[in-house]
C-alpha cells in the first residue's frame, strides 16, 4: 500500500520516485512542485515533491490503493531522526527490526479520509460538507466510470480537465465544470472550451439527495451521476 504524507495539515505530497510510478500506473499523475537546478527555466520541468488534489488522495484511500499518514506528527518519532542512527553524517542504515518498528510507527499515525476531508474544508471556509461530498464523488464518477486521468481545470477556465490517457502522450478534450447558474453560463463555458479546442463536460448527481445526514459521514455513501457534453459548433 502506497503511503501518502500529509503535510501542513492538509497537502499532500509525494516525495519518492517509487510511490510516483505506482500512482501513475493508477491513473494519477498529480502536480510536480519541485525544481532541477540544471534547467534553466523552472517552470517548464519539475521534479518531486508531487502534490495530490485532495480529491486524488481520497479516491486512493477510497479504492485502498494508499494511507494516509500525519507526516508532521511522524517524523517527530521516526527512528531515522535519531543523531544514534546517522552514519557518517548522511547515511541512516535500517535493519530488518526496525524497518518493521517503523511499519508500526507509520500506522500509528494514520488519519482516515473524513479527518483529512475536515482539515480541508477548515481551510477553505467556501467549502460546505455537502459541496465536498458532491464534488469528490464528482471526481470518483469521472475516474471510475470513464478511466480518465484528470488533472485541475483552471488553466482551461474549468474545475477539472480530462485525459484519454497519460498527459505525457495524450492532449485534453474535455473540461469539467461542476456548477452552472443559468443559461448565459452554459454559453460562456461552452465558448470557452471551444476555444481551448475541448469539450465542456457537465456532471451532477442523478437523484435529488433526500439524505438528512448534513456532515461528512456521507463520504462513504456512493452517488450517482450523470453527465452531459456541449461542444460549440463554429466557433474556435
């Protein structure tokens, strides 16, 4: 099982190369934030560490694919940390022992997806439980339905943006858009993805919720869904 760091209360970073690979065999490639001091321009190619949407660390924890672990709270006690295990001053040798003490030690600082869902949404008052819970089963829907490797949308004026494939070799077709107020809305977003050279994708649930749970207890609840696409003809 892959383990996912959380950081700064609710980020999440991945530092290794080998739990980069494995994601990426899940569909989830994520956003590097990392510099190569050999580029010239580091905006162009970045390295580890990799930052996760908050909806690509649920949906992993969701499928059981990775745990999440309070990383602050871990390394204060990690047996690495320790200046008895520093050899040479760079080099930490583990044995067999205490790679598995520290196996213990990760799973004693887990946090379950409710937790890490509360920690988001303390940190972005614009998110209700029932906004969060929508749009994550959004995202589960896009993912598991269709095998879309999905990316953030804003760049393309969008919530989401999905791949047929690996973005390494495929280009985008679609933008995701959650809500839509009215009808001049639905113009403005279909324009712009036209003119992008994609399609506006639109998702909402299938069924009026009639739940009269209010908190994040309904994370675990499975929604339906349904979407529609819009391209507009003879523009772009």
């Amino acid at each position: 099982m892959i383990t996912l760091p959380v950081v700064n209360d609710h980020d999440v970073l991945v530092f290794r190369v080998e739990d980069v690979r494995a994601l990426r065999h899940h569909g989830v490639c994520a956003t590097f934030m990392g510099t190569l001091s050999h580029y010239q321009q580091q905006n162009v190619f970045m390295s580890v560490p990799m930052r996760l949407m908050i909806w690509e660390a649920l949906w992993l924890v969701h499928h059981q694919i990775a745990q999440l672990v309070d990383y602050k709270h871990y390394r204060t006690v990690h047996p690495s940390t320790q200046p008895s295990k520093i050899d040479n001053g760079s080099m930490v040798v583990i044995d067999d022992d205490e790679a598995e003490s520290d196996k213990e030690l990760l799973e004693q600082h887990t946090i379950n997806a409710q937790q890490l869902a509360q920690r988001f949404i303390n940190a972005h008052p614009q998110y209700t439980p029932q906004r969060f819970i929508t749009e994550f089963w959004n995202y589960v829907h896009l993912k598991d339905q269709y095998q879309f490797y999905i990316s953030p949308g804003l760049k393309f004026g969008g919530d989401l943006v999905c791949y047929p494939g690996d973005p390494l070799k495929y280009h985008s077709y679609a933008v995701v858009r959650y809500a839509v107020a009215n009808l001049m809305d639905l113009v403005v977003a279909g324009r712009l993805a036209t003119s992008v050279k994609k399609t506006i994708l639109l998702i909402d649930d299938a069924e009026e919720d009639t739940s009269t749970e209010n908190g994040l207890e309904q994370l675990s609840k499975p929604r339906a869904k349904r979407t529609f696409s819009i391209e507009w003809a003879g523009f772009g």
